[in-house]
C-alpha cells in the first residue's frame, strides 16, 4: 500500500464568475473615497439610514405544494418556526392558465407548488391566516393580475381592508419570455396587464408591490451577476416607459417597483453586484426620468439563495453553501430573503430540510453580527472597487440591449434567448472542465455514497384527485349565470385598450370563475405568444 | 464525428419552462454532429411522437424539471408505441436517483442530470445509436 498522501486541490484563478480579474491586492488609491451615507442618494450603502436596525430582513421561504390544504398546514408550520413572510410557490397548471381538467394540466397537478384553480382554493389556503397581519408574496407571472385578483377578493370575504394587504407579485412576463417559460398571452398584451396591475395596485392596495423585477431566472439560466443585474434592469426601464404610456407617474408608481435575485456562491460578487445595481437603479431613474423623490428612487429587493448553485452530490454541503449566500445577501443589504433547503436541488423539501433553511437565516441574523451595523463591507478596498467595476459592466449590459433596441425587441425576437443559451453552455463547460470548482462534484468528488440523504419527500398521491373533485364541486355550487357575466365583462373589457381589468378580474375571482376560464376569455382576443426557438 | 448523419429531436413535455439543459444538450448534439430539432416549450407527448416520426430521428431526448417525469415519460412511450416509431428515448432533468430504475423500466435508454458531463452525456447517446 501506498502512503497517503495530501491533495493539493485544483488552482484558485484570479477571476470572478462574472469575467472581471481581481487584483491581488486591492489599495486605497485604486477607489475613489466618497464618504457616502446609507439612506441617501445613490443608496450604494443601502436604501435605510439605519439598515436592519430598524427592522430586520423577511425571512420568507417559497414553498407550496399539492392541494391548498397541505400547502396551508405547511406555511403555519413554517410561521411557529420564526418565518416572517409567506411566499406563495404555484403549480404549472395555475401558473400557465390552465384548469386542472386541461389534458396538459394532468400530470402536473400540485408538483412545483400549490394548485389554485378559483378562489375557494385561495380561501383554503388562508384558512388560519391573516393576510392583513402578513406580507405574502406570489411568483406568479402569466397569470399574475388573476391571482393578484384572486388574493384581493379573498381578503374581501374575510373583512380584511385592502389597503392592509402587504406582500409582493412577481408580476414580471419580459424574464418569463427569456428564462422559466410561465408565458401566455403575446408581449404587448402581457404588457398592459401588467400595467394595469401596477397602477391598480397603487390605488387600492398601496402597501403592497405589485411587481418584482426578476434578474434570478436569467442569473440560474446561465448568465453572469453582471448580466443578470443589466438585463433586469434594463427590463425595469421598459416597464417604466410602458407605465408612462399608460398614464402612470414615475415618481408614484416607482416606490413600488421592487426587485428580486438569485445568489450564487462568490460572496463578494454578489455584495458588489447588490451595491451595484442599487446605485445605478437610482441613477438611472435620476438621468432619464428626472426622478429626485428618495422614496422613488429606492431598489428594494429580495433575493433567493441557492438554485443552480446547490447540486445533488453530497447534499449536505448544500447547506454550507446557503449559508454564506445568506450572508452574502445581508451584507448586500436584501429585503426580504429565501433561504433554498439543502435537498431542493432534486425534490421538495421535507418539513426537517425547511426548517433548517430557516434556522440558517436566524443564525445569520441573530449570531453572526452581520445585521448590526449598516453595510459593513462599505470602504473596503475590494469591495467598492468591485462595485464599480461592476456597475460600469451593468451599464455596458444596458446600452448592448439598447443598441438591439430595447428589451422588449430583444425579447420578441430572441436576442436575449441565446444570449443567455450560449452562457449556460459556457458556464456548464468550465464546470465540466473542472475550471469552476464545485466542491464534491468535479473536485473531490467520492461515489461511494455520501451521496445519500435522510429523507424522500414524497408528494401524495390523491392529490392530483381531490384537486379535480374540489375543482368540480366549485362549478357544480357556483353561481354559473354571475360566473358567465362575469367573465362576459371581463371580455368586453379586454377588447377596450383604454381599460383597466382588474376590476374586471376581482369581479371574475367573486363569482368563482377560474383561472383557466379567465386566461381563456383574453386569449380568445389576444391571442398565444409565439416562441422564437432560439439556442 | 461521433452523431454524424443522426437526427435528434430535443422536446419539452408538459408545461414545464426550464429549457436551459434542454439548450444546452441540443447545442452540444449538435457539435458532435446530429442535425438537432428543438421543440420549445409546452409540448403534449402525442405532440413530440408527431415530430419525431414526421422528422425521422433516431432519438427523442425529454427535458423535465418539473417532477412529473413518471407520467410524461409514460405518456410518450404509449404514444411511441401507438405510432409503432422505433426511436431511442433519453430523459434529462431533475430526476431524483430513485425513480432512475422505474424511468429505465418505462423504457429510457438513457436518464441524465445536470451534474453529469455535456461530454458523457453525448457519448452515451452516441453509444446507444451506434447500436
């Protein structure tokens, strides 16, 4: 037998995943001091003067799954641990706009989140809940303005005033179109929804942020933190110009335009990229809107850490990695934060890996100190160098989209589609030629079975037929003519460009018309998108 | 090359939306020299055994990340077999380690996952076509 010898490990490059090589060491002299203050513009040390002395980030973990019931037991097991906000995960079917009897909707009932065919289904979900005393947050977007309808007529019937309604919509179609594929309707007329929902929003639920700009989907479909900050924000300016056709003024609509992130594993990347983007989003509005209102010009965002970043080789190094993107996410100044479970690489976490995720934000919050003093990173040399540097590559992102001629055509005819297919098969190379490191997958990787995990989550499997029988029971107890005149409005309404149809859809969600009814009276007027296939 | 003069076609069954493997799979088929024909998104099984015999592959790769790998690989097989298409089926995606045998038995020739190589993945269709 030979002796045992070290493993000297594979070579730490100079380079961030972005692209950028960073110095070895970094000295005052390469940034510029700006003596900037948290709470004030550009709001690169954090939008609050006081940071989370104030008030803590949310810990609020996605999670839904099978019929409203399990998903409702879930979220109050979820609550008695320490979570703070909800965050609503949807199945395929609510998500596309298809009624759990649509042939495509079959197999995928209740598998990545919770079915919500109609309201009663809503009401089920918030059995026990207030949802004026908790912020809820949905990552719905075809179907966005139904459920955001959906939610409003729940807390209707429970008594609960709209303007207490706080919480989030995801409500972001252009990232759907490039990465995560939730579309229905063609861009222009997902354009006007979301519009509507926006200005809507405003006006009767003003405390709750009826859209979330969302860079994730992009940054785990493969493109760089650069990219995934620069594409995000360059669909925000194409949201703002959509809300100023539409009537809407910037200065209002803007303090609830919110954001939302992945993190991935390069801790100070992340926090640079947070700063970044925080900086040159209120420049931004500042330049071209001529915003100056603080309030307006503030990027607030939550974030989710782990996605792509967590692999199913030895899973329990997953919750290592959620950790220090945990704390990436604090020192970048998030929100509101989704902590992934070690196991959601490959199933739905069990109640054991949920509350671990959560217990990993308290850590991060109430042991780590991170949270005590604002932006602690602020001055240092790396990190305002890093910031920077990014913000210039952000701005390069934005103007390249511009050249093309702005998101929305980028989006329409696929630009930004293999764009971000040519950097998965880039980044998946490096990861295959070992170049990227993935500790326990193309470095010390052992396939001898640390690969095992405690336990299988395991989807029940009535679930898809007590879904189907609630859903009939719905329309068999419904008031089918106000159902039908309902859903008669709703078109008439639709086929008035002028018109906003939230009214429309609140109206819709009374009466017990479902999702799949609704999505399909407007695509009867406006159509399918039709998907450029491009890779 | 390794798939030269093989047609492949790389489908999206059910209403998943991820297509970043799928993209990546196809363009790596590609290179190695197959004539690749992607789907898109939101395709029925009956939809994708439509193309695969009206395009003459030689193999269907699925992409599901959505859990419902059971049902919609079941689905494409019946359909498969009710068109009597003699075509290798490969299934990629999230598939948890525990229903690799059941796909298997459904009849996949092959189940991949995100962490296996571009490279391996390739080689393995190769290897199954040349049969």
């Amino acid at each position: 037998m030979s002796d045992a010898k070290a493993n000297p490990g594979p070579t730490l490059g100079p380079e961030i995943p972005s692209g950028i090589e960073v110095p070895e060491v970094v000295t005052g002299d390469m940034v510029e001091g700006s003596g900037e203050r948290p709470g004030v513009y550009p709001f690169t040390r954090g939008i609050f003067p006081n940071g989370y002395r104030g008030r803590l980030w949310t810990i609020r973990q996605y999670s839904g799954f099978g019929s409203a019931e399990e998903t409702n037991a879930r979220y109050k097991f979820l609550l008695d641990q320490g979570q703070t906000g909800l965050s609503v995960a949807l199945d395929l079917p609510t998500q596309c706009g298809y009624d759990p009897t649509h042939p495509m909707a079959r197999p995928e009932i209740g598998k990545v989140g919770v079915s919500l065919s109609s309201l009663s289904e809503m009401e089920l979900l918030f059995d026990g809940i207030d949802p004026g005393a908790i912020s809820t947050s949905f990552t719905i977007n075809g179907t966005a303005p139904i459920i955001y309808a959906m939610y409003v007529a729940a807390a209707d019937k429970k008594g609960v005033a709209r303007d207490r309604l706080t919480g989030t919509i995801q409500n972001d179609i252009l990232k759907e179109y490039v990465a995560r594929g939730t579309w229905i309707f063609p861009v222009k007329p997902s354009m006007r929804l979301i519009a509507d929902t926006i200005l809507y929003a405003n006006r009767q639920t003003p405390r709750f942020n009826p859209i979330s700009i969302a860079g994730a989907h992009f940054r785990d479909a493969g493109v760089s933190a650069i990219e995934e900050m620069g594409f995000t924000l360059a669909d925000g300016l194409a949201y703002v110009d959509e809300l100023l056709a539409r009537g809407g003024d910037v200065t209002h609509f803007a303090r609830r335009l919110s954001f939302f992130f992945y993190v991935h594993m390069d801790l100070f990347e992340e926090v640079a990229k947070f700063r970044a983007g925080r900086r040159l989003w209120a420049k931004l509005l500042r330049e071209r809107y001529g915003v100056t209102d603080p309030k307006a010009l503030m990027f607030r965002f939550g974030v989710v850490c782990g996605g792509s970043s967590l692999i199913a080789s030895q899973p329990y190094n997953n919750i290592v990695r959620v950790g220090i993107e945990n704390l990436a996410a604090v020192l970048g100044g998030a929100q509101s934060i989704f902590t992934c479970a070690y196991d959601e690489a490959f199933q739905i976490p069990t109640e054991t890996s949920a509350e671990i995720a959560v217990r990993t934000q308290q850590i991060v919050a109430y042991e780590s100190g991170a949270a005590r003093t604002v932006d602690p990173l602020g001055g240092s040399h790396y990190v305002e160098w890093l910031t920077d540097e990014m913000e210039t590559g952000m701005r390069q992102v934005i103007d390249e989209i511009e050249a093309y001629g702005g998101a929305v055509k980028a989006i329409e005819e696929g630009y930004l589609q293999s764009r971000t297919a040519q950097a998965a098969k880039r980044r998946k190379e490096k990861i295959d030629e070992g170049e990227t490191v993935v500790v326990g997958q193309n470095h010390f990787r052992r396939d001898d079975g640390t690969n095992d995990f405690g336990e299988v989550f395991r989807l029940d499997p009535e679930v898809s037929a007590r879904v189907l029988e609630k859903y009939q029971a719905i329309l068999d107890s419904r008031d089918n003519a106000a159902a039908e005149a309902a859903l008669g409005a709703l078109d008439e309404a639709a086929g008035e460009d002028g018109e906003n149809l939230l009214p429309y859809l609140i109206e819709c969600c009374h009466a017990y018309a479902t999702v799949g009814e609704m999505v399909a009276v407007l695509k009867a007027r406006w159509g399918e998108f039709q998907e450029p296939v491009k890779f | 090359m390794a798939l030269n003069g093989k047609r492949i076609l790389i489908a999206k069954p059910g209403l998943d939306g991820h297509d970043v493997g799928a993209k990546i799979i196809a363009l790596a088929l590609r290179d190695a020299g197959a004539e690749v024909i992607y789907t898109g998104l939101r395709k029925s099984p009956e939809y994708i055994v439509r193309v695969a015999i009206e395009e003459d592959v030689d193999a269907v790769g699925l992409s599901i990340l959505s859990g419902s790998h059971l049902e919609l690989v079941a689905e494409t097989v019946k359909a498969l077999a009710d068109q009597g298409a003699e075509v290798a089926l490969f299934v990629g995606g999230t598939i948890p380690q525990t229903d690799h045998a059941a796909l298997a038995a459904a009849g996949a020739a092959g189940v991949f996952t995100a962490e296996m190589k571009v490279a391996d993945v390739v080689a393995a269709v190769a290897e199954t076509l040349a049969k």
